[in-house]
C-alpha cells in the first residue's frame, strides 16, 4: 500500500522528525568553511569552534578528518592535531571544543521548574594522550555551569563515552536565538580556568569551574585528538547515534 503523500517529508524538512540530537552535525559530515585550518576559531567542521588562547608556541590544525571508528557508520570526524607543543602551559592558556546549541531550541529541557530535564551526551573519541579530560556544560541566561569528566584508557584507541546530567531546576535558558547552552570539550587549561568546581549545577565561576585542574594538558606534546558521533538527548541513557541525511544536516547548519 502506497504511504500517504502528506506523510512523506523531502530532506529539507527532515531535520523536523524525530530528532532527538541537541547536537548538530555530530557526524562531522559538514565543512563548509574549509576542511582544514591552522586558525583559533570556526574554521573547519561546521558549528564547532576550536580555541587555543593566549598560547605562545603552540601550532594546531583543526580539520575534518576520515579517521573514524570502525562499523559505526561514520565517514567523517574532527580531528584537532599539535604541530608545535607548548613548552609551559601559563596560567591563562586555554585549549578547547565547542558547540553552542541555540536556546530556542532547549524549551523542552524546562530548566528553571521542577521537570527539568536529565541530558545524556555521547561521543566517540581517540587520542594520543591517554587520561582525563573536562566536559564543561554551560548555560549562559542563568550563568550556570556543570563540569564533568571522561577518561580515555588507551592512546590512539576509539572509546565511546557516556556523560548524564540532571536537569537544572534552578537555571535559566532564554526562548530566543541566543546561546542556551554550550558544551566544552577542554583539552588543556592554564590555572586561571581550574579551581575547585562545584559538583552537578551551579553559578558559574570561570577560575574554578572551566576544567579539572589534574586533566591532561593536550598541548605539551605533538599529537592528534579525534571526535565523531557527538550526541546530546534527554534522558539517562545514550541510544544509538541519530543518522541523518546529508542535506539534512547541512541544512541546519546553515
């Protein structure tokens, strides 16, 4: 039997079904800008912004990479690569990843009420420095943050990681077209950033709830740091990663 026309949606407006990813372009499928770049900023993978402050030596080149873990279905990841390490991380040295997911779009999460909701975010990453790495989640109208970890066990190896967070019965996210919430994969940061972070919610301080102050410091050696299949949903359990079309993704995107 025939499926009814009106149910029958063009690639255009698939972005509006069924998707349960905060993230966009969580497959690394998107480069409009470029597929590679030695520039601090959005330069390569559409919607993620690649920052190294205030370094003095450090050389980076953040691109779209083919590197991808093995049978998940993934052509494309993003691939941050020191090329000249820094020989002392100062103080106000930062190294990060971010995506900003717009607040319009985070209604749903109800933060700031008694339902907000749990997110759990999952990814697929590598890396040539094993160890701990900061996650920092943060809501900008409140000025809330949520800093979390991951562990990677083996250098050079794909891992899949898991992160779940409550909902923030306290916080503040905005309906409008301003940043809701950003999420922040740290990959080395001065002690300016790190202090002593609050556990799960809480008002932001940027010298105590940026990162871990014993997380790795990704840019005092030479070497490649991968992510593809970032996911962020509600709920307590990471499900499988939401594949889109191509056009789909691009365009939110754009």
């Amino acid at each position: 039997q025939d499926m009814a026309l009106s149910k029958i949606l063009p690639a255009s407006q698939e972005q509006y079904v069924g998707s349960r990813n905060l993230i966009i372009n969580g497959n690394a499928a998107v480069s409009q800008r470029g597929t590679s770049s030695t520039s601090s900023g959005y330069h390569s993978v559409d919607r993620y912004k690649v920052d190294f402050l205030n370094f003095d030596q450090l050389g980076v080149t953040q691109s779209q990479s083919t590197t991808v873990p093995s049978g998940e279905g993934f052509s494309n990841s993003l691939k941050v690569a020191v090329t000249t390490q820094e020989t002392t991380l100062d103080a106000n040295e930062l190294f990060i990843i971010r995506q900003t997911i717009e607040a319009q779009n985070l209604q749903h999460l109800a933060y700031g009420t008694s339902s907000a909701k749990s997110l759990t975010l999952s990814f697929w990453v590598r890396s040539s420095l094993a160890g701990k790495y900061s996650v920092m989640f943060y809501a900008g109208d409140g000025v809330r943050s949520n800093l979390q970890s991951f562990t990677i066990s083996s250098a050079d190896t794909w891992e899949f990681v898991t992160i779940t967070i409550d909902g923030d019965t306290a916080g503040t996210i905005n309906n409008d077209n301003g940043g809701g919430l950003q999420v922040t994969w740290v990959l080395a940061a001065g002690t300016n950033w790190t202090g002593t972070p609050h556990t799960g919610w809480g008002a932001f301080v940027e010298t105590d709830d940026y990162a871990f102050s014993d997380q790795v410091n990704f840019a005092a050696q030479t070497g490649e740091f991968y992510i593809t299949g970032i996911q962020l949903e509600v709920g307590d359990v990471a499900t499988p990663f939401e594949h889109e079309s191509y056009a789909a993704t691009l365009q939110k995107c754009q």
